[in-house]
C-alpha cells in the first residue's frame, strides 16, 4: 500500500521541477499540516460561498471578490501553496499525509490550469452562471438568528458590487474573444429577466423571511422583513436588470456564432483543460469519442436484449415509444412526480447495509426545483451539513410532469440520493481526522462516476423488478454514453448544435434537447459521468477477480468511498490496498 501511494508522490514530484525551483529544505510532516490548515482557511474566506456551502457562517455576509486585483492576488496564493506542498520532506509522512499532499497538490494545479475556461464558462452560463449561484447560496444559508437574517440582507445589499465585479471580468473576456455562444446568452438572459421580475413575495431570495423562528422577536421581524423588501427593490432587482442590459446590449452583439469551444483563441487547450478539471484525465477528446461511439453500441444491445425479454419484437426506438405513449408511465401532476420519487428513497434506505458498511448521518429530502430554473436547469443534488443544521436535497426537475415518464425515475432516484451522490458526498463530509479541505474535494468524474455506477446497483436494492424500469436504468447509462459522443463532437469536432440534436435525438429520444445546450454551455463537464463509471467498474471487476470467494462488495464499496472524492488516478492504489489486505487475511 505504501508503494503504491508513493509512487504517485514521485510521478507528481517529476513536475514539479517544470514550475518552481526547490528550496533549501523541505517541508517537514507538522508544516504540511500547517499548510493544510491555512489552505483551509484562506479558501474559506478567499470563497464565501464556499464557506457557505460547508456551514461556516462567519463569511455569510458577503460574496467573492471578482475584481482583477483580487483574482490576481488569488492565483499568486495558490501559487504559493503549490510551492509549500510541492516540495514535502516525504520521510516522516504518514499514508494519509501522503494522499492529502497529492490531493492538494492536484487541486491548485488544476485550478491554475483551468483557471480562464472555467471563469468563461461558468460566468455566463444557464446551467451555472453568476445568477444561478446567488439563488442556490441564498438558499443554503441559515435562518434561525437575528444575525443570519441580517446576513442575508447584507448580501442582497452587496449584490451591485458583485454584478459590477463580474460584469468587468466579462468585458476582460470579450476583450480577449472569448465568449459564451448566443445561445446560451440568450438562456441566461431569459433567467435573469424571470428572476428580476418576480415579486418580493414570489422570490426565493426572501422564502426566509416568510415565516421566522419563534426566538425572533416581532419587533426584529418586522424589520428585517421590511430592510430584506427595500435591499430586494434597490440592489437585487436594479443590479439584475443591469446585467440583463449588458448580456443583451453588450455580449450578446459579441457572442461567439460557433457553439463549439474550439472556435475561440486557444479552444483546443481550453477544452483539454476543462477535460482534466472534470474528468481528472488527459484522455484526448478523440479517443473519448470514439469510447462513446462503442458505449452507444453495447448499450443499445443490452436494451435491445431486455425489449425482447419483454416479447417486444420490435426496435429498442420503437419499445422506447411504446413505453412513452404509455398513459401509465406518465404523471399527472408535480406532487405525483415527488411522491414517486420518495418512495423510491423509503424502499431503497432499508437496504444499503445489503451493500454498504457505512451510510450517512445527514438526511436527504426531495423538492422541486424552482421555477425560474426548471426550464434549463437538470437535476441535482445539494449537499447538507456534517453537524445536520441543514439537510441534503434532491432537486428533481418535474417540469411538465405530464410529459415526463415513471421508468426513469427509479435510476434517477439512486443517483441522486442513495446510493449515489448523497451517500458518496454524505460520507465524505463526514469523514474524520483528515484535512478539512478533502472533505470537500471535488472531483467530478468520481462523484458523477460513483453516482451513474449507483444506478447498476438498483436490482441488488430491491428495484428494477420488471422490463420497463431495467431498461429505465439503460437508457439512463445510454444518456451518458451519448454525451461523450456529443460533448466532443461540439467542442473538439466542430459540430453545429443541429447535428448534436440529430444524434441526440436519434439515440436518446425520450431526452429532452434541452440537454444540448447544457454541453454547450459547460464543455467537458458532461464527460465526467461516464468516465467516472468506466474506471469503478473495472476497478470492481479487478477487484472480483483477484480476490474470487473472498471478493466482498461492501468491502469493495468502503474502499472506494473511504477517502472522499479522489481524482481517478489514485482511486487504483486505494482498491489494491484492499485486494492486498483482503488476500493478507487469507
């Protein structure tokens, strides 16, 4: 096991040399702790809505400098910190000290890399966007004191600064040619308009401030209540139609006319580095088209395969339909979508120990997404608190539940919640004696990876029990397998957004097109799923067939969930720990 995290410091370690020139003596095991330590805090504060996410409340009152100066002064820190973890005095490390500094050393690394793509595409975006990170913060926040509630308020207040702060990154970006497409310009820009045009009563900026905690007193109520209405008036909805009016008046006139990534100044390497900060590989995004051509082609045999199980005699298109034309695989309204859903979580909670030596502490419900979003936006998770002050969630995208079908939701449920991307997040937040910042490492082709390899898990689970929701889960599979057809082809193969809807829709009918200009707007994040998946199933596979007899799947899971989030890369020597020390026991 030592060796095989070792080798990974001296892999790292032969990059090194290329950015920084070694100091005089390394970092011993207490200041890499150190370093850990004050990597944390500085993130915290350098990313209030980080800070946010995590419960630490004592950023909540304000949001992250955009500003050049402040961007700059960011970098020069990572900068600094990659230095400091770069150059660790191995000798006196422990395993677990090991990981942390090749984690963290793979996280500035990557930030610098990808720094100017991902500022480009999650600025301007329907998916992300600036906007959409307002309302998912606001909605993380506490409610339950005096001070909370002025937090809120304070932000709302700041909100000016922060939309002028972005709006000068985006003229940095238009200055340079690097911009978003139209279309997704214009998504946005429907977005703000439905978020600015909602009344205070309406908004989810002020759902707090309908109903305050007894503590409060009447008197404190009514003023904040009255101070939220004025900040909401004044800055939210004057700042929000100030960005509408510089997307719409301004970019827009300058958005690129290709969809594509690879039509800006530096797209090829822009993309490669969006693939490495989503994926956690250099794969080449040729060889991830061709991978998804071949996934496309075993998926839709193995739905083909279950059709015929069923006695359909016709084409996997054609049981697709039939199961579409269903009345009875549709729903009749939101609240029906929600219940279904939830009760797929209340049969499937009962079984994990089936398959898991640990679940999480947190809790996790089922809601909706809001309104202005539902349109453009798919669903999500939403992590909770170690300490349960705020609970997971399930957004579930029930617009127009009626044209929406029951056999995908099963799989969709596993994903989401448990097995997938709560009991993989839930676990990692929770996690003990190791560094603050891995807790909260992010690595999205092994939590979207884990959460789509979750969805194989549903016949073991107690779901899955007939042809309809079996070739539910495949058509979800399938769905991934497509993105990495389609991601690729717009960004890498100059494909229009036409050909990408054609292919999609020839391939994923049931999938609303929407989904495109999700890709569109965010390159290469749509890769990670499937990626992510690929590498566990093969890990699994190694595992089962090193170990045979001994093989135990809840073993299999805890290694791979015992650290948190890693990259892909040093997922390996964590199973071959446990094929190792599973074969010790023999």
């Amino acid at each position: 096991m030592f060796f095989a995290v070792f080798v990974v410091s001296i892999s790292a370690s032969q990059e090194r040399e290329k950015t920084f020139p070694a100091p005089a003596v390394g970092v011993s095991s207490a200041g890499l702790r150190q370093t850990f330590i004050d990597y944390w805090q500085w993130r915290l504060a350098e990313s209030p809505e980080l800070a946010t996410r995590v419960g630490a409340a004592e950023h909540n009152d304000r949001w992250q400098d955009w500003s050049k100066p402040a961007r700059d002064r960011n970098r020069a820190r990572r900068e600094e910190f990659l230095r400091q973890v770069q150059y660790v005095s191995p000798g006196n490390l422990t395993l677990s000290e090991h990981l942390s500094a090749d984690l963290l050393e793979y996280e500035l690394k990557t930030a610098l890399e990808a720094e100017r793509a991902l500022d480009l595409v999650q600025q301007v975006s329907q998916s992300d966007g600036l906007h959409n990170e307002v309302f998912e913060i606001v909605d993380q926040m506490p409610a339950r004191t005096v001070r909370d509630y002025e937090n809120i308020i304070a932000r709302l207040r700041a909100l000016p600064l922060y939309i002028d702060q972005s709006i000068d990154l985006m003229r940095e970006q238009l200055a340079a040619n690097r911009t978003q497409p139209a279309v997704v310009v214009n998504l946005m820009i429907e977005q703000v308009v439905a978020q600015a045009g909602a009344s205070p009563d309406q908004s989810p900026l002020l759902e707090a401030f309908k109903a305050f905690p007894n503590e409060i007193s009447a008197a404190d109520q009514n003023r904040l209540r009255t101070e939220a209405r004025a900040a909401y008036a004044q800055q939210f909805v004057g700042s929000w139609n100030r960005l509408e009016s510089f997307l719409r008046d301004t970019y827009l006139k300058q958005a690129r006319p290709e969809i594509g990534l690879g039509s800006i100044p530096d797209g090829a390497q822009a993309y490669a580095s969006l693939i490495r900060a989503y994926t956690t590989t250099r794969m080449p995004a040729a060889e991830i088209h061709q991978l998804g051509l071949k996934e496309v082609t075993r998926i839709e045999g193995e739905m083909g395969r279950v059709a015929r199980e069923a006695g359909f005699t016709g084409t996997v298109a054609q049981f697709e339909r039939r199961l579409a034309d269903d009345p009875a695989m549709h729903f009749a309204s939101q609240d029906e979508m929600l219940q279904y859903a939830r009760s797929v979580l209340a049969r499937v909670e009962p079984q994990l120990p089936r398959l898991f030596k640990k679940t999480p502490r947190m809790t996790v419900g089922v809601r909706p997404i809001a309104p202005d979003r539902e349109a453009a936006t798919a669903s999500n998770y939403t992590a909770g608190t170690a300490d349960g002050s705020r609970p997971a969630w399930f957004n579930m995208n029930t617009y127009r539940p009626t044209e929406q079908t029951k056999y995908t939701i099963d799989s969709l449920v596993l994903h989401e919640t448990v097995p997938g991307h709560h009991m993989q997040v839930g676990l990692s937040r929770e996690l003990e004696g190791i560094p603050e910042f891995r807790k909260m490492f992010r690595a999205a082709s092994f939590s979207e990876g884990w959460a789509l390899y979750a969805e194989s898990l549903g016949t073991d689970l107690g779901l899955y029990r007939d042809p309809a929701t079996h070739f539910g889960q495949l058509a979800s599979e399938l769905f991934r397998a497509v993105r990495l057809v389609v991601d690729t082809g717009i960004h890498s193969m100059g494909w229009s957004r036409d050909r990408a809807r054609a292919y999609f829709s020839e391939h994923v009918p049931a999938q609303s097109l929407a989904e495109v200009d999700r890709y569109i707007a965010r390159p290469g994040q749509a890769l990670s799923y499937k990626l992510g998946q690929i590498e566990i199933q093969r890990l699994r596979r190694k595992a089962e067939q090193s170990l045979g007899t001994k093989f135990d799947v809840r073993d299999f899971h805890d290694a791979v969930l015992r650290n948190g989030a890693l990259p892909l890369d040093l997922l390996e020597p964590q199973v071959d720990a446990y094929i190792a020390a599973a074969r010790g026991a023999e």
